[in-house]
C-alpha cells in the first residue's frame, strides 16, 4: 500500500516536471525541471528497493550532469533572447510520432505475456560482490571509457591556438 | 490494485516518449541533450523494475540477480561520458557560430 502512494506520486512529479522541461520557454528553468526528475526518478529506485541505484541517481545526476548542463547554460550567452523561438517547427510532426510510440510501446507491455515473480532486491554488498568478480572486466573497461571521453571532452572545448 | 512491473514500464515509456519529443522540437542544443537525458532515464527505470519482479531462474544468466542494477550503473555511467562529450561540443559550436541552435549549425550538410 505503502509502495502504491509512493509510486504515484512519483510518477506524477516525474511526468510532470519532464513536460515541463521540454516545454519551458527559458533553457535555465528547463535544467531546474531537469533535476527535479532527476529526483523524482531516484524516489523511484527506492520504491524498487534499489537503494544504491538511487543514491548513484542522485549523486551523479543531479550532482553532475544537471549541474554540468546548468553551467553550459550560463557559459553559452544570448539565449535569453526572447524574440527567437524556442522550439523549431516540426513540432506537430513530433507529438504525433511521440504519442503513436507511446501508444505502440502501451500495447507491446499490455500485450507481453510477462513472467513476474517476486525476485528478493540484492543487496549493496552482493552488488558490489558481482561487480568486482562477474563483472570485472566490464567495470575496468568503463574506466577507461570514462578517462577518454574526459580528455576528448577538454581536447574538444579548448580553444584553438593560433 | 498492487502497483507491479506494467506499471513502471508504461511509466518508463511515457517518460521516453517525453524525452524523444523534447528532442525532436528544441532548437537548443543544450535542450536536445536535455531530452536526451530522460530517456536514459526511461531505460534506467525499465531495467531496475525488470530486475526487482521478473523471475528469471529460468533464463541464461538469471543467476546473477544484480544484472540489472549492475546493466544501469554502466548505463549512468555511459550517459555521464555522453553528457561530458555533448556538452564539450556545444561549447565548441557556440565559439565558432556564436549560437548553439541546432537549425542553424549546417555546416556538413550537403
């Protein structure tokens, strides 16, 4: 019972602040939505019994990539200018093809025969367990994709010497 | 009614379908990414909800009961290095067409 009322009202602040970040007019308050369902989505882990999902949601998240977006806001200037528009014009195209997946995705869930069975939710230690043996290899793989996109990103944004 | 795995996935779907319309109609770059984040995000909720109610006993590697949770620690992961990237782009469009729309950014195209 508990875990229904969580779950709506996660899932209404989740729908609603990703509406209201891909429709707010001005892009800063549009990254402030953002991390709200940043947040929202991290009370969904919970309600899931992933509770280290949700702490990494949070901290990498809305710790780092909201943040990271909210800085490139503010170092990329003039797009407060309200006389351009904030969206292009394909905008009917886009909600009919998003609501047609929607309604495809519905059905597809609907229609799938799932094979549910209350699964007991792992704990961190047994996370961390498989993460260092079953899955060593992908996690050091990981590491180094995350150092190249880190040089590639400081390569990309540095300005050119002339 | 129970809440149960149905509920998540339309909930992920609709999330996704948020996101893919977010990055279908903004002309901010900065805003495409944005759309580009939660549908990551949809993803992330599909496979946490997988991981908690389906029974996998029977299925290759369904021994591993963390696959899921583990599958969306390198989702974040990937998607924290596609954020670095993307966002090291849009930098460096704004320095070179002083605007980061994306309609006006048509340099290679034919």
């Amino acid at each position: 019972m508990k875990q229904t009322i969580l779950f709506y009202i996660f899932a209404l602040l989740i729908i609603v602040s990703a509406i209201l970040t891909v429709r707010m007019r001005n892009i800063f308050h549009a990254g402030l939505f953002l991390i709200l369902t940043f947040v929202g989505v991290a009370g969904l882990y919970i309600t899931l019994d992933a509770e280290f999902i949700a702490g990494v949601q949070v901290l990498i998240y809305v710790g780092a990539i909201a943040i990271l977006i909210l800085f490139a806001v503010m170092l990329t200037q003039g797009i407060y200018d309200k006389t351009q528009a904030a969206t292009n014009k394909q905008q009917f195209g886009a909600l009919v093809l998003s609501v047609i997946l929607l309604v495809l995705l519905v059905l597809i869930i609907m229609a799938t025969e799932w094979i549910t069975g209350n699964q007991a939710a792992p704990s961190i230690s047994e996370l961390a367990i498989d993460l260092m043996r079953k899955f060593a290899l992908p996690f050091e793989i990981v590491s180094v994709v995350l150092l190249a996109a880190l040089l590639g990103a400081v390569v990309i944004a540095r300005k050119e010497e002339k | 009614m129970m809440v149960g795995l149905i509920h998540y996935l339309i909930l992920a779907a609709i999330l996704f379908c948020i996101g893919l319309f977010g990055v279908l109609t903004r002309r901010n770059a900065i805003g495409v990414l944005m759309g580009l984040e939660l549908m990551f995000n949809a993803v992330n909720i599909n496979l946490v909800a997988f991981s908690r109610y389906i029974n996998m006993s029977n299925l290759p590697g369904g021994q591993i009961a963390t696959l899921g949770q583990i599958f969306t620690i390198f989702i974040i992961t990937i998607a924290a290095a596609e954020a670095v990237v993307g966002l090291a782009l849009v930098i460096c469009i704004y320095r070179n067409f002083r605007g980061i729309n994306v309609d006006e950014v048509n340099l290679m195209k034919w």
